[in-house]
C-alpha cells in the first residue's frame, strides 16, 4: 500500500500530465485495496467489515511511516537453515506477517552467510526435554534480527513474539525480546464429542469434523494451530472428558493423526480423552481392571498402535469414576492402579498421563466441596512419574468465583497441573462479556501457605515450590466452528488471556487485556483503555449480579437461566438449594468447624482468612458461612441489603459497560461494534432476570423489602419461573 | 478492474515515460486486486481460494469485453417507484451486482422519469393473492431493461433472473425472461433444534441462534434469504417438526420475530413448526385434547399473539402421531381435528397449517409402505382449506431410491404438498456426492394415473390436477453454519435444484446442473460439462453401491454406516431385516396381492408396472418382490450376481467421479477443488465398505461365491460388523 502512496508522490513530481482523473482513480484502487479485502472477507456478500475471523493475527499494515521504515531495514531476507517443519511454519508466519505489514514479499533463504538486514533463526545447540528449551530471545545482532532458541519451538514462538511487536508498532531500537514459559504442558482440552456437538460449547460446532477426516483436511485447523502457537500452546486434547472409546480404534488413530500432523508443524502435540471401560466396550475384554494383564496388555498395544500413526503423541486424558464414567474403582482399585496402568504403557514414549482430580460422590449429608481432597491427598506419593494430576481451579466446578482448590499444595510428591475454563459454561455461555484473566489470576495468585508466606497456586503448578518437572496448565476450550471462532467477539481474549498466562502467570490481567485489544480491536489509545477498562471491571459485575458474596451455581441443567429454587435432581449436589441452603434464618453454606468443616484442607493461615464470617472477605463469604439476614457486614450494611445492592448494581454495571463500548465505537470496526453492541443488551436483559430471580426468590426467605433506592421487580416470583421454564423444555 | 486495464493502456499510449517498473507494479496491484480479495474472503490467515460462501451469487466480473459493453449501457441508474422493503432489496441486489459484474456503482432513483439506459421496476397494479402474482418478466423497453410483476417479490425474482443472466455472460438483445412459480407455497424445512444442534444436519450447527435473538441478529441471516429468494423460495420453517414448545412463548415469539423481520425483505414468510401437546406443556391446561373448547382458544391466543409481532407469519407446520410425537389421536380424535382446529385459529390471517402425512404405527405384521395412506385417505374432504398436508415424496424415508407415495392423487379434496429431503440423511452425509435432482424429477414425473395418463406427481401438486389454489413444495433443509452452508460444496447443487424446481418442476435436472456448475464452479465449457456429468451420474452411482435393485435402508440410528445386518429395533420398522427381508430363498419385500399387497394402492396402471416380478424395472425390482437368488433377471444375470455387478460397479464408477473432477482441476478454484476432491476420496472408501458390508451379509443366504472378474472383499463380515460398530458408540 505505502508504494502505491509513494507512487503516487512520484508519479506527480515526475510526471505532472498524469491526469487528475487518473490520479483520482488510482487513489480509489488504493481505497479498494483497503477497505475492499476487509469487506471481501467478512461476507462476500453483502455486509461489510471485520468478522473476527483473524483473531489477534490480523497484521494490518504499518502506519507509523518511521516505525515501519525501520522494520523495513529486516526485511530483505528470512534465513532459515534447517529444514525442520516447525522452522518452515516461523519462516512462512514471517512472510505472511511481512506481507500484510509492510507490504513486502520476503524471500527465505536456508543460508544467508553473512548478509545483513534480515531476520535470521539461530538453534542453540545441545537441547534436553525441558520447558526451558522453548525459551527464545529476539534481538539485534550483526545488521539482523536474529531469533535464537535451543528449539524449534521457540524459534517459533520468538517469530510470533517479533510479530507482536511489530503490530502494536514499537520500536526495532534496543529490540530485546526473550522469554521462557513457566509451565511445561500448556494446553487446550477440548469437550468436543464425535457428533460435531460440543458440550459446554456456545460456539457453533466442534472444529473437528470426523466424518470427513482423514482424507479432508479442513484448512482451518492450520488456522487453529497458528493462533495456539501464537499464545505459546503446545498440546491440545481434541475430544471429551466424557470420552467415546471411538478415539482408541484404528479408524480413528487414523483420523486423528490426520489433526495432528497439522498440528505438529506448529509445535503442537495432540492428545486425547480415553473411555476407561474401552478394554470392555471396543476391545472385547471381560474386563477394564487395571491391574488385570489382559487389561494392561491391551493399553499397551492401543498405545503402541497410536505411536505408529503419531510418533510425537502427547498422551491420555481422563476422567474417571466422575459423573458416572467408569474408572478403576469400579474393581476397587484407586486412581493411582488406572492412571498407572495407562503409565505404564507410555513407558518406551514421551507420552504422559493426565488424570483429572474432578470427583465426587453422591452423599446428601458430604460436602462436595471436600471430595477431591479426600480421594486423592491419600494417593500422594502413588502417581507413576508420568502422571499428572489436573485439578480445577476450584473445589466445585469452575464458577464465577470459587476459593482456590484445597488439593494445590497438598500433593507435594505429584505433579498438580491446573484446569481452567475457557468457554463461559457458568459465565453467560456467549452473550455475555466476561474477561476472565482475573479469574485465573486471582487462583495464581492465592497463597496455599503449604511451605509458609508466597506458597502460591502459581508456584505450586509451575514446579516451583515442589520440584515438579512435569507441569501443566490446561483450559476448556472455548473454540468451536463460529466464524470468529468464540461466539461474543470478546471472548476471544479469553483464550488469548489463557494461553498468555499458560506461558506465564506473571502478566498482569491488565497488561494482557490491553495487548489483547490493540492486537484484535483498536489501536487508538482512547479506544482501547475504555474497552481494557470494560474488561477489568467485567468478572465483578457479572459476579455481583448473577452470584454475589460467594454464591455459587452448579446446578442441573444447561447452566443457562437462574433456577436457585431448584430442589430435585438426579444428584442432590446437583441442585441449587444444596449449595445456598437459604432458610428463615440466613444465607450460605457453613463449611467451618461447626458446619462441613472443609475449611480444614487448608493450611492455618488460610482457615484464618475464611473461618470468621466477621473476618471473611465479602466475596468468598457465603462459600463458607451461613450468615443471617440481618447480619451487618462491612460494608454497614445487613447481608439482605448488600446482597439486593450487589445484585442490582452489578444489573446497572451491564449499561455502563455498553457506554464503555460505545465510547470507542468510532475506532471500531462497524461489523465487531455491532455485534458486541448487540450481545451486551442481551447480557444487560439477562442481568436483570437473574437479579429478579434472586432477589425475588431469597425474598421468600428473608422476608424482606427491596432496598430503598432499587426498583422492586416487575415481575412475581411465578412469573420469572414460568420464563426460565421455557429454557428447560425440549 | 477493466478499468485499470484501461488505465494502463492509456498510461503507456499517453505518457511513454512511465518506467517499466511503475508499470510492472500497477500490474502487480491489479493482480492483488484480482487475487487478494478472494484469498482474503476465504481465509484471512493463510490459505487461498474460494470459501464457497458466495454460493451462486459471486457475481464475478464479466470477462467477455463485448457482452460488458451492453450491459454497460442499462447501467446508469435503478428506477424503483415505490419504498416497500422488497423492491429495495430488489434494488441493492442489482447495485451489488452490477458493483461486481461490471465495477460499477448504479444509483437508485424513485423517479426514473423518461430517462433510458437503466433497470425500471413496474408494477403491475391490480393484483390478488395468487402464485401467478409473483411471476415476472423482463424485457427491453423505452432503452431500459423493465422488470415487471404484479408484486414485489415478482420484481426481486426478475432482479434475480436478470443477475443470472448477466453472471452467464448472455445477450441483452432480444431480452425476455418470463416466468411465472407453478407453485404457490415454495419452501425449506428447517429440522433445528433449539440447542443449535440440527437433526440429520451434516453442515455445522443451525443457522439460527436463539440463545442471541432478539437483540443480536447475525448478519448472515440476510445472505441465507437472498440465497432463498434468487432461486424464488418463498417461505422458511424455522424449526424442527419434532417440535420445541418454547417457540410459542413470547419469550421465543420475539426471536423468531427478528429474523422474520430479515425474511421480510426478501418475500420470504417465517413459518414455525409446532408442538401439539403445548396447550399442556405449556400453557397449563389438563389436556391438548383439539375438540376441547379451552385448547382451541388457547391456540386462537397463540396464533393472535404471533401475528402481533410477525404481521405476515406464515403458518404452521405439524408432526403429529409420529414417531412419539404427541397428536389429536392421543385424544381419539383425527389428523382433520387436530388441523382444523389450528386452521380455525389462523382464520383472521393469511397463515395457514401444514399437517404432515408421516405416520406409521409399530405392527411388525404390517408394512409401513401402506400406513400413510390408510390414516389420509379416509380424511379426505374433511381438512380446512386453509390445511395442506404434506407428503413425503415416497411411502418410506426418503430413501435413495423410492416409488411416489401412493397418497399423491388420491385425495383429490385435499391440497397435498410434497416434501423432499435435501439433507443428506440416507445419502452419505456431507461426504458423497449425490445430486438429487434425477430423484426429485423421478417422483415428480411419475405418472399416478388417478385421472388417466399424465396424471403426473407434479400435475397433483402444483394443483392442475384437482384444482388445489394451495400448492406446497417443501424441502429439508441442508443448511448449516459451515462456512460453505452445505458441508460438501457440490450438495450447494441440491438446494439450487429444490429452490428452482419448488418454482418450475419442468426445468431439467441437466438444466438445472450445467446453470449452477456455470454460476458457481466455473464458466470453462468442458470443465463444466465434466462436472454436470458428474452430478448426472452420481444418484445411480449412490443406489448402485448403496442400494441397489430397490433395497432400502431406513434402519435405526444415525443412518450413516451399513447395518445390513440390524435385526434389532426399537421398533419391528427400524430393523434392517424388516425391509429387505433376506433369506435363504431370496431377496426384497413381496408387496402384491401375495405378500403386504401395497401395490393395491396405485391405480391398476401403476400396478401393472410393478406387479410382475418378470417386467417390474430393476430399479424398483426389491420394493415390490422376494426375488430368488438365483432369479434370472432382464440383464442375463441371476439376481445374486446382478446385486453383485452392481455394488462393485457403483463403488468402481466413484473412481470415474474423481477423474471427471480431476478433468476440470484447472478450470476450479484451488480451494474447491481439493475440498471436493477429497470428499470423493471419503466416498470411494466408504462405497467401498458399504459394497463390503451388503455383499458380505447377503452371501450368508445367498451361498454363492463373488462372480467371477470381481474380487471378493478382503474383509470378513464379522470385521465389518466391528468397524461399523464403532460409529454406533457414544
């Protein structure tokens, strides 16, 4: 584009009979080729702007003309010397970047010499298997940008962290960009079942489509694999924990090399879901006893078929005797025989073995909050090497705001990897705005007290604290087959945020937003610190109208609408009475000395922060008090008073992030402004009825009016019912 | 982009001083002008080529310089009188075509005056609700090309003929398209559920997105009604007829209103499937019992309350006493009931009902074939006008090859509607290429007799027959949120066919073919006539491998792997033994006077065709007749080795389908080509395995080895039986 413009400078000095006309219909190529291709490529049909499709990969042309002459000096060669695929994708990323950048079609070269003036990848010699090798640094060097790493990978990754740059449109001068990941295993879990559904997914339909693998291979995957390597992602799982034994026969393998030789190529190894009973079900065995040697040997010889199609196979994930999947306790053998088992198999392999630490049982008088910790600190020290524990962030299941899971620190001879969630399953599913880094920062960051003052969550899962070598950081996908690859265009910085933060837990929340929105949305500074701001404040205000002061959820059915009335299920922990316990008397679940007790799989200090309902913070109070309606908080306000205040305030919040929004509206793309405009009046609608649902139904308990100053609600208890009861029918 | 051609030529004429390499760089942004945008809408990341999201409508620019020239000439301005929504999408339409055609942005005036050189919309006032209303013409007169009809939706179809034509590169002169719908009531069905999944959809997930509706309404929606419209399709159900109550709550009544509103402005009509037990479920009554006097005002209520918000809705469509689906019979009452009374509620509006005549009761000693037509006929004379029922285009489910339903022609009171399936339930998914217009035409032009020869299926429908005014076409839709909308890029070709047949029965399947591979795939002669053949070829290619001599396959489950063997059912008529009925005497279904006498539902001339096992054409030899093994048939061949040439032939002839495409590789965009190709891929190794499974299971009674020159399946049965079981696990 910037020749043209300079074309065009020169055209009229050299050759000032050029025509004004033709001079203006050049101008109007010029705008074709900038706008036209944007509208081309959001729907080459009618409507007009950016689709989101590109994620924070769009590469828009330099606009700082000194900026972009400076880059321009780098970019006469890519040398590249190894053949390696994962090279070839760094080197074929730096000219598509170079390309959309600066304009310039950048030759690659497998031996530059000693010519200057490009970019030029350098592979330190004498790697070993460690997180450490992924590390790059980018910096000047001889007239070069020379990217230098002890792995393929992290050549790739430091090509990516130079594009970064060079989009948000900093300076070459003093370019020193290096990292290392914090976390070995950084990896997405896809919940993404055989038939194209996606459970919990609010993004159209799985990225994998089956039936037509392996001889199609959607080109998107590659996308997939480039915007994950962007991040720092190195494994991804691509079906359900509710596994289908489908994935252990030939057919499969098959297909799913088919994914993973797209996925190899950017330093990403695929994994998948195993169906623990598959020894039964597909093999025809009489049984799935992990100590028994048929058993064994089948395992064995399933992963030695896997490692013929996929050589650089990641490894399993399961989950077992949660939720009505079998497990080995189904034989009477604990996690530690099944996951070992599996291990075991890997052995002659890189492959490892992931074993979720999400179960529970189904007891009216136990509290859920504690089964995790009960059923695996036993089995400490029992995990073969090659196992890792991955538990979720917190003790129930992935709620708007939980306390941190008592297992981290508690398992010091295994491996914790941690398990966040990316799609919004408790959050809003697709329409509403929910930046959660803060949600992940906040687990990061408690502290377990587990070796004194500083024992983070971090540190328990980076290996710091316990030594671990295998470490792991997974999310629950929030990807699926919507053009913009995550239904609310915001949340695209959901899977940014996670896999930033998968690389390194010390970004800020805000310091990625931030990158996020300049990257994806705007570069206009205005714009972009009312949408970081919007960001920042969205995880409170969605807490504070849909589960304020320590409330929680997890109730039967699509997590969709407000049922905190629900007292049947299948489960009694699957209702929403086993959780608030509302009754005459107050609100939460007591879960100190006099009630569950589970306070006590924390350390002293821990208990500390949470076993006073004076003391507690308002946020996590209710996760462990059952306090009384009238009981003055800090705030100097009763719990009905602040509870109907949070509730309404957060429902208010909603319009003040549309204001937000539209402040930067004129440095947004129509198409993106539109969309999210849109999707936050469905969240501010939906704000409402969750607070009405609330406030009306804990009224039959408290006995209490609306606050002065909120507008009670126009509906009646029934009436919200009957609305939710429509999302429960077929 | 000509005019850039033109540019350089004058540039290099006029002003010789111009370096080469200003030149050679203003070719290079005419070939990014030509190259980039289309890249780019594909996949703004890496890959190039055409996404297939344009469908028919890519109104790429006119090459042929001369027929340019002409169109050139009517391109100066739009002559809408009057503002109605449709005429303004009439108008954008040719604006954006005419934008890319021929790179010129036409203007639209209210008041054309006498000027020429331009599009004039007339109206022809006077009009009535007929579907001869909606027909159009399109000529030259006065110097301007006039598009008239006496209603607006008319004048969008002209718009769209026109654009047809100018996107083949035909002549203005003599300019005269003229064409009136021979059906009243055009229109798609839509099987989507209110979870996004859609039943036996194979493109992604449903277009409509409820969890987002009202306030979000996804821009797409406007691309799936222009598609709809240029093909004359005037009506859209949006929901599965194993229906969702919700969408009779407000609630829900507001979301379909939204894209209603979309619909609107393309002559489209939102139609809603319905749940008959609503009143119950819903609403709260004891019962849904049609005669109750409290169910029919419930419904009264219902219908008031839609058209509050959607002015012109459509209608509804019902699936009742089917298949578990609740309906008037639960009550002892009949389909006319259960329809009239809905009919009863639509009396003030223009809405009308449409009753599905798929039922079938669980007798394992009755056969399906006959069951719709004993409940139906007997009702004839006793539905509401305002009812259609609608009639699968055989007595089965659709099949891949089916006699018409003996229904069409014997209720000559009753407007009957045909439904086809344009999903490919039983047709290899999105995987196998099977163009389905040979089979809509083959039950269209099937002579039912019922008023002497030429009694035709299609004379029966469009109305000519028995004077319907209320003639209905309806399709199950093959829409999905995959980018391409259909999955497989050539089953764009099975939507195409159903719109312009549901306008025009007598146009040809070749017709049809060789207009969309033109408007879609390519204007290079040979390589289109390769692909038409292709596309001509490949329904008795599918029955061939598939199907073959009138077999039939609607067993249980996902209808996507071979279970010739399933004996087992939910039902005695979800069994595969139930339909083909092999033993060790033979072959088929004896549907004469000697077995479930079937045939005795068709007029004597029909029977005649059939009754014979001798004459019967082996198309429809096995749904009418237990053939012997050992039968010889017209062929020479004995009826084991027929069933043999034929299955291996059929898998054999999917090879040739990859060398006809292959031919026209180099006419094909890069993209679609290799997507198609291979899908075809998929396809041969799966006729493959379908030819395996039926030859391998049919030799267990049969007894008799593979004819010589073919070369038995190197599986065994029982490994078949293994590698289809694995599609039948979670």
């Amino acid at each position: 584009m910037i020749r043209l413009n300079r074309y065009l400078r020169n055209a009229t000095n050299q050759y000032d009979k050029i025509s004004i006309m033709n001079i203006r219909f050049l101008l109007l190529i010029f705008i074709y080729i900038l706008i036209g291709p944007a509208s081309f490529a959001t729907d080459p049909l009618t409507s007009e702007g950016d689709d989101g499709y590109r994620l924070w990969l769009k590469y828009e042309p330099v606009t700082e003309l000194s900026v972009k002459a400076e880059y321009i000096k780098y970019a006469t060669f890519i040398g590249q010397s190894g053949k390696g695929e994962i090279l070839q994708s760094a080197s074929s990323e730096l000219q598509t970047g170079f390309q959309k950048l600066l304009g310039k079609n950048v030759p690659v070269t497998e031996s530059p010499g000693k010519r200057s003036g490009g970019i030029v990848f350098k592979l330190i010699p004498g790697t070993a298997n460690d997180r450490q090798d992924e590390g790059y640094q980018v910096q000047l060097s001889g007239g070069n940008i020379v990217v230098s790493s002890k792995s393929e990978n992290g050549i790739l990754y430091g090509a990516f962290a130079l594009l970064r740059h060079m989009q948000m449109q900093l300076p070459v001068k003093n370019l020193n960009l290096a990292s290392n990941p914090k976390v070995r295993y950084r990896m997405l879990n896809h919940w993404d079942n055989t038939d194209g559904t996606i459970e919990r997914g609010y993004a159209g339909s799985s990225l994998w489509k089956w039936y037509e693998l392996p001889e199609r291979v959607d080109p998107r995957y590659q996308d997939y694999a480039r915007a994950n390597a962007s991040l720092g992602i190195n494994g991804t799982v691509l079906n359900n924990v509710n596994a289908s034994a489908r994935f252990m026969s030939q057919e499969y393998i098959v297909k799913v090399a088919a994914v993973a030789n797209v996925m190899r190529k950017y330093g990403i190894k695929t994994y998948l879901s195993v169906y623990f009973a598959a020894p039964k079900t597909l093999g025809g065995l009489t049984t799935s006893d992990p100590l028994d040697p048929q058993v064994r040997a089948w395992w064995k010889e399933k992963v030695t078929q896997i490692y013929k199609e996929i050589p650089d196979f990641g490894g399993f994930l399961v989950k077992a005797n949660s939720e009505g999947e079998p497990g080995p306790q189904d034989y009477g053998r604990t996690h530690a025989d099944g996951a070992n088992m599996l291990a075991e198999a890997f052995k002659p392999y890189d492959g490892i073995v992931i074993w979720r630490a999400f179960v529970y049982k189904a007891d009216p008088k136990e509290d859920r909050f504690k089964a995790a910790y009960e059923e695996f600190v036993p089995l400490d020290g029992k995990f073969d090497p090659k196992v890792i524990v991955q538990v979720k962030n917190g003790p129930i299941d992935f709620q708007p705001r939980e306390p941190f899971s008592p297992l981290f620190g508690n398992m010091p001879k295994t491996p914790l990897g941690i398990e966040f969630q990316i799609t919004q399953e408790y959050l809003g599913f697709a329409s509403h705005a929910v930046y959660e880094a803060p949600i992940f920062k906040e687990c990061l960051e408690s502290d377990t007290y587990v070796n004194g003052k500083g024992s983070t969550v971090a540190n328990v899962v980076d290996g710091s604290l316990h030594s671990y070598s295998r470490t792991l950081m997974a999310g629950v996908a929030n990807t699926g087959s919507d053009r913009n690859w995550t239904g609310h265009p915001l949340a695209q910085a959901n899977w940014y945020a996670f896999g930033r933060l998968s690389w390194d837990h010390q970004l800020s929340s805000e310091q990625i937003a931030r990158e996020w929105t300049e990257l994806t949305l705007t570069r206009n500074q205005k714009a972009r610190e009312s949408i970081v701001g919007l960001m920042l404040r969205s995880r409170e205000i969605y807490v504070d109208y849909n589960t304020p002061l320590g409330l929680s959820r997890p109730w039967m059915g699509v997590h969709f609408a407000p049922e905190p009335w629900q007292n049947k299920g299948a489960r009694p922990d699957w209702t929403a009475v086993y959780y608030h316990r509302a009754d005459s008397v107050g609100l939460g679940f007591n879960r100190t000395e006099s009630g569950s007790n589970a306070l006590v799989q924390y350390r002293p200090q821990v208990q500390q922060q949470w076993n006073n309902p004076d003391k507690t913070p308002l946020p996590y109070l209710l996760w462990f008090h059952h306090v009384g309606w009238d009981k003055k908080l800090s705030t100097g306000r009763i719990l009905w008073e602040e509870l109907c205040t949070r509730l309404y305030t957060g429902a208010d919040s909603v319009s003040w992030m549309q204001q937000q929004w539209d402040l930067a509206k004129s440095s947004l793309d129509p198409q993106i402004y539109t969309d999210v405009a849109q999707r936050l009046k469905i969240q501010h609608r939906e704000a409402i009825w969750w607070r009405n649902a609330w406030v009306l139904y804990l009224q039959t308990f408290a006995k209490q009016p609306v606050p002065k100053g909120f507008e009670p609600p126009k509906q009646t208890l029934e009436e919200v019912k009957k609305s939710v009861n429509i999302y429960l029918m077929r």
